[in-house]
C-alpha cells in the first residue's frame, strides 16, 4: 500500500535552524505528500526561509495571532490530508531514513502510533551523548506515561484516522504530544522504535522545554489532563470498535 504522508511542523521565531530540518525532510518525500507549516506569529524571517524553497509540497500557514504550541499543532493536524501523518519541531534535523523505518514498521506492526528514539544534540548539532528514550526511560503504557510523560511529538508518526480522534485539543491540557500518545494506547497499538531517527536540538530557544515543574504545577497539570482523558475515551473508544478502524 502506498501512503499519503503528511509532516505537521510549528513554527515560532526559527529563523537560525529551520533551513536544514526543512530540507531534510523534503528528501524524503514523494511528490503526493506535503509539509504543513503553520507559523504562530513569527516576528523573524522564518516566513521568507519556508517561502524561499518554492516547493509545492509545502503548505504555509500563519495563525492570525500567537496561539501557543498546542494551538498550532491542532491547526496543522487540522489541515493535513495525508493518511499518516508526522510532527516535527523547527529546530531538529530528521535520519535520512527517518521515513522509510517509519513506514517499515507501521506495515510490521500494524500501529495506530510510532515513536522513534531521538539523538540529543546541541545548538551547533554536537552529540550530547545521550538520547531521549535513556533520559526519560520511555516505553508504553497508560499510568506509566500519566505519571511520567515519555511522548515525544517531534518523534511521533500516527494514522491520521487515529490523530482526528484527538482534535480538536482540550483547552486544559498541557502539552500535546501527551495526548496523542495516550489517546492512540487506547485506540491502537503503540510502537517505542529504539532507533535515533531525529537529530533533537536543546539550544537555550527551545518552545518546548525539558525543565521539570514544580510539584504543584505538576499535580494541576495530571489532574486537568485525567479530566480530559476521560472524557475523551468513549469517543476512542467506539473508534477502536468500530471496523472502520481496522
């Protein structure tokens, strides 16, 4: 089966490293699929680097106000058409096999999501000698990851039947990459790819942040988040049964 692959990518202010996360994923993609890239506001010249590459795959799309991380990924799942579907951060740098892997192991396994491990590097793309899966000790499952948070969303590939499910996002919660990961646990099988598929920055800019939170803040987020998540699950859960979903 040939798939329509869809990259989701948020953009905000990444004028200094966006050129080369963009062209490595375009050498990866056939001329049916696109790359959605939805600015939340840039005040650089990040607009003028995703125009300047006059590639037709690429859709550009600016939010009409700064809206927040979360905010613009539901956008650009939103748009997208494809049926798999990527997200991907502005500021990392994808495998040269980063696709082919992806869609080797959604064929072997039939998952509704797949995470691939991601290489730590520094702003100058200098190996920290590490990657996220060790730093965060990330596999499956749904308290596990309630608890402790391993989802990755500049890691994570989903069918897009699967991520609709989740649009659109909770105004409550916090990040979305937890709750696409946790929704597709329930509504499919979930795949930790032990292979470092991205090149991950951690340069001091980052949108996103690997900072804990203190206890508090902690305990406000998991509570919203398990609010939502129940909410959610009887739509998930008649998506799962439903044979269109098979």
């Amino acid at each position: 089966m040939t798939h329509r692959l869809s990259v989701c990518m948020a953009i905000y202010n990444g004028a200094q490293f966006i050129e080369p996360q963009i062209r490595s994923i375009l050498t990866q993609l056939g001329p049916q699929d696109e790359l959605i890239a939805v600015d939340d506001g840039s005040c650089d010249n990040s607009e003028a680097i995703v125009r300047s590459f006059g590639d037709a795959r690429i859709r550009y799309i600016r939010n009409p106000r700064n809206l927040g991380v979360v905010k613009t990924f539901e956008r650009a799942l939103a748009e997208s058409t494809g049926d798999l579907v990527f997200l991907s951060d502005q500021d990392d740098i994808w495998a040269d096999n980063k696709v082919q892997r992806t869609l080797e192991t959604f064929t072997t396994t039939g998952a509704a999501c797949i995470l691939s491990d991601a290489l730590l590097v520094d702003g100058d793309d200098i190996s920290l000698n590490q990657t996220f899966f060790e730093w965060r000790q990330s596999r499956p499952g749904l308290v596990r990851n309630w608890l402790r948070n391993s989802f990755m969303g500049c890691t994570m590939a989903l069918r897009r039947d699967v991520a609709m499910v989740a649009v659109p996002f909770p105004s409550a919660i916090y990040m979305h990459d937890q709750w696409l990961g946790m929704l597709a646990t329930v509504a499919g099988k979930v795949v930790f790819l032990p292979e470092p598929l991205i090149r991950y920055r951690r340069h001091g800019g980052n949108v996103t942040t690997m900072a804990r939170s203190s206890a508090s803040v902690m305990l406000q987020r998991r509570f919203a988040f398990a609010t939502c998540f129940i909410l959610r699950l009887p739509r998930v859960l008649w998506f799962r049964l439903s044979p269109k979903s098979r």
